[in-house]
C-alpha cells in the first residue's frame, strides 16, 4: 500500500531540522510527527529544551517553533506494512532544496540509521551540516537518551 507522509513543519526562523525516516502508524493516526507515546523523541526534546512535556500538537508544534525546529522525514510517500524503516519499500525522497531555500537551517540532525542512509546517498554534498543521532523509536531499546540531550544543547 502506497502511502503519504507529512509535509515538513518549520518557521521562516528555523535553524535545525530533524528528519526522521517515515511516520508509524500512530503517527499517521494522530496526524503529526512522533505520535507514538512509546517514542521516546517528545520526551527528549522537552528534557533538552527545559521545557514541559509537550501534551497535544498544538503544543509540540510550540516546542518547535520556540526553539526554532524543523521537522520532516526523509521519505514523504512509499509503499509500507506496519512502521519498521526495514518494511519501507519505493521510498520517495523529500526535496530538501525546497526547505532549505525557505529557512535559514544551519544543523540537520537524523533520527536513525535509515534516514541518515538515506539522507547521505541522495544529499551527500550536506552531509558535512548534518549530525546522525540513534532512532528514538520504541524499537530501539537500547537508546542512550543522553546522546540526544548533549547534541540538542549544544545546538541552542
């Protein structure tokens, strides 16, 4: 099954992207980035910023513009069963050039190992402006959210 994922969300001051791989299915239900209460990348990003927990879109997408964050994945549409990167299959790619014209981003951080796979054979001339970070899926068990923590405070 063919399937769509979300369009990028960022401000006209954004200066960091994070680009994810593809959206789960919970993510695709809620409607937003991350919709997975399991995925540990709300709680990273509000630990790292100092801030509450974000509790609804509306209040993510805050967290975001705040602390000027960009938000996209990888892939926008391909053909996928479930939510494992390994399921993804004809991946089309995100035009990052688009975005980039449009805000001012100076760091891209990847969430996981499929999207910096990703992200550096079809953008290897950025990969110098980008920081590959382990995924925050609930899949990977083993994720040290320190990682994470230390990467987002040294870009603010």
């Amino acid at each position: 099954m063919f399937v769509q994922g979300f369009d990028p969300y960022y401000n006209d001051d954004s200066r960091l992207l994070i680009l994810g791989s593809f959206p789960s299915i919970k993510s695709r239900e809620e409607g937003f980035y991350y919709g997975n209460r399991q995925n540990k990348f709300w709680r990273i990003l509000a630990e790292s910023f100092d801030a509450p927990m974000p509790q609804s879109i509306a209040d993510k997408k805050q967290l975001c513009k705040t602390h000027r964050v960009a938000l996209w994945d990888i892939v926008t549409a391909c053909e996928i069963k479930g939510s494992m990167d390994k399921d993804i299959r004809n991946p089309v790619v995100a035009d990052l050039g688009d975005l980039l014209a449009r805000a001012p981003i100076a760091t891209i951080i990847t969430n996981g190992g499929t999207a910096y796979a990703l992200f550096s054979r079809h953008y290897p001339q950025l990969t110098d402006r980008c920081l590959p970070l382990p995924s925050t899926s609930p899949a990977n068990a083993r994720l040290d959210k320190t990682v994470w923590v230390r990467a987002l405070r040294t870009y603010l």
